[in-house]
C-alpha cells in the first residue's frame, strides 16, 4: 500500500515562502481525498481535474493513492504551480499531471473535480461557471477548506451552477462541499470590465484578481504620487500588478515608458493585460507572470511601483513583500527609484532600506504611507 503520509511528509511549500507555521499539506487537503476515494478510484485516465491545488497534495494523492494518469491542474499562483513541479519530480509522480488555465482543455470530459475553496466568491464563481460549462454532464465536484474559511454563501454560489450542493461532515476543522448536477450556463459573468470615473479607466478583472474591477485605498493613495516618477525614466514595473491600474496609470502620464505589469497570479496577469488593452496601451504595456521578478535581468528597470501584500494564505506574514523588496534592489538600474504604498502599522522602510536603498516616507495617511526608495 501506498504510504500517502510518508509522500505527504515530504512536500515542500518552495518557491513560496515556508516558516514553520506555514504548511505544504493539511487536514483539508486529506479530507477532500477521502470523501472523492470511491469516484477517483472509478474514475477513467484523463477524467479528473484538480483546481486550487496549494502545493500538490490533492494532485500527487490521486495520482499515488488510486493510480490517476493525465491529471488535468489548474493552480491560479505561480508559486504552487513551481511547487507542485519541484514535489512531483521529487516524488517520481511528474508525468501523471500536466498544468492547465482555467478553461475549456482543463474541464472537457472531466467527471471528477478536486479543489480547494478560494477565500474570494468572486474566483469561486468563476471556476463554478468554467466547470458548469466544459466538465461532463455527470461531473461531481469535491471543494473543501478550513472551517474558518467556509461561508454559506459559498453553498450559494455553488448553487448557481450545479444542481445538487452539500456538505459533508467536518473533521479536524475542516470541511467538503459536494457539488454535483452542472446547470446550463449563459453569458459567463467573467472576466468583468467596469468603468472607473475617478480615474479615467476601464477596469477588466476576472475572479481571483486582487480588488476585481474595483480601486483598493492603497492603489489609489500612490496614483497621487506618479506625477513624481522620474519622466526620463524609460522602463518600468508594475510589481504585483493586480488588474494592472498602477501599470496603466503610469503609462499614460509617460508616453516613453514601457511598462511590465507582473504578478505570480495567473488571473491577475490575463486581467492586467486586458485592461492595458481596454485602455489603449496594450502596445507599451506587457503583462508577465512571475514570481517576484525572477526573470528579469539584474539592472535592467528605471522604476518598480509596488502595493505588496503582507499576508500568504490565512497567515499574516511579511516573507513575500521582504521577497519583492529584495528582487527589487537586484533589478533597478542604479539611481533606480521604487515607489511603495503599504499599510502603515507593517513599518517597512527600514526593509526597504536595507533591501533596496536609501528610502523616505513621501505621504502618509492614517492607514498608509508611500515611500521612495532609490538604488
């Protein structure tokens, strides 16, 4: 018998940030595996989908335990989908899977759906819609999470795309929805464009993007600040870019310079570039998926404007932005400039300083404050 807790034990959360109240697997992930054993067992080569997928438990159990073959992956952040590659070549699995969008070759013919419930009803109604419309008739979706994490409204958005919706029993705070019986689906909600008057753009988001077609308070405190960048500046970078607003808005106010608009999100890279296009800029704004700049080439941008997030999951953790900060000393030209928006209580300029350069505090409102840092 397949020893699933050794494999388990050896699943790394790397490229992503690990600490040791960060895990690679947990009691959700076990549970969604046991409550699709039976359908996963019957289920036919090519037939299952896994959505969500943290860091490779849900795909690597069902390929170990019941012997799945073409396993179909959709992970929304880069940083699983690295994980899930490093884990399977580590646990001589890396043939069963290959890595899809979100779409019509993840879901076609699928009769099982593995996921994990994103924390955003927004994606949640996304991904229901896509397996509504391109799994087989007869698919059964099995969605779980922690206890915490799981609203009755998740039944609902459930319910708007499948027939039959119910929870299983918890087990060790943890819980699946079962959804089964896919309804016709009309015109998809997503991706949605909305017209934002107060700045002058047309917003296009699909589900998982941070903030959807909506301004968060942070982008639009450092949008006062882009009449400051640097106008000779000639190349620049949208890190952690969202739909793309921060890219877009500095794009029209430098006609020379060309923008890399970059988030580990799948989402927010197809809703960045929509929204460049939406706006006219799609010509100088290019959107790229990456995990904190790795790709770009040391000393090669005049300016990186940034809103980072300070948590990974559930966890409030500063691991990712000290990440940004420190790819963004690497890849700044030397009198490079990064301009920061981030909640005030977090007091990352002395990061920013040791990790990027000489930095000052340019505005500060009781939630946020903007900092300039220069190479």
């Amino acid at each position: 018998m397949f020893d699933r807790d050794g494999m388990f034990s050896r699943l790394r959360r790397h490229p992503d940030i690990e600490a040791p109240n960060l895990m690679a697997v947990d009691a959700a992930d076990r549970l969604i595996l046991d409550e699709s054993a039976v359908a996963l067992s019957q289920a036919r080569p090519g037939a299952v989908a896994v959505i969500g997928d943290h860091y490779g438990a849900l795909t690597l159990g069902a390929a170990s335990i019941h012997g799945s073959t073409g396993v179909r992956v959709h992970q929304d952040p880069l940083t699983g989908e690295l994980a899930l590659a490093s884990n399977a070549g580590a646990v001589g699995l890396a043939d069963r899977y290959r890595p899809l969008t979100l779409g019509k070759e993840l879901l076609a013919g699928a009769t099982v759906v593995l996921m994990r419930l994103p924390r955003s009803l927004s994606e949640l109604t996304e991904i229901a819609e896509t397996i509504a419309r391109y799994a087989d008739p007869s698919v059964v979706v099995y969605a779980g999470g922690r206890d915490k994490h799981i609203s009755p409204a998740m039944n609902d958005v459930l319910g708007h795309s499948f027939a039959v919706v119910r929870a299983t029993l918890g087990r060790q705070k943890s819980r699946v929805l079962i959804a089964s019986g896919p309804s016709e689906v009309a015109a998809p909600i997503y991706p949605v464009t909305e017209h934002l008057a107060e700045i002058g753009l047309d917003i296009v988001s699909h589900g998982a993007a941070f903030a959807g077609s909506k301004l968060d308070i942070g982008t639009r405190y450092l949008l006062e600040f882009l009449p400051r960048v640097n106008p000779r500046a000639r190349t620049a970078v949208d890190l952690g870019c969202g739909t793309g607003i921060l890219a877009v808005g500095l794009a029209r106010l430098l006609p020379g310079v060309a923008v890399i608009a970059t988030d580990h999100s799948s989402a927010a890279v197809a809703s960045a570039a929509a929204t460049a296009r939406a706006n006219g800029f799609g010509d100088r704004v290019r959107a790229l998926r990456d995990d904190a700049m790795s790709t770009l080439e040391t000393a090669s941008q005049d300016v990186i404007l940034c809103n980072p997030p300070f948590h990974v999951g559930a966890a409030v953790h500063t691991g990712v932005a000290s990440k940004m900060f420190a790819e963004s000393g690497r890849v700044l030209r030397p009198g490079g400039e990064m301009w920061t928006v981030y909640n005030s209580h977090l007091g990352y300029r002395g990061a920013l300083r040791r990790l990027v350069g000489p930095t000052d505090v340019v505005g500060r409102i009781p939630k946020f404050t903007v900092t300039r840092s220069v190479v």
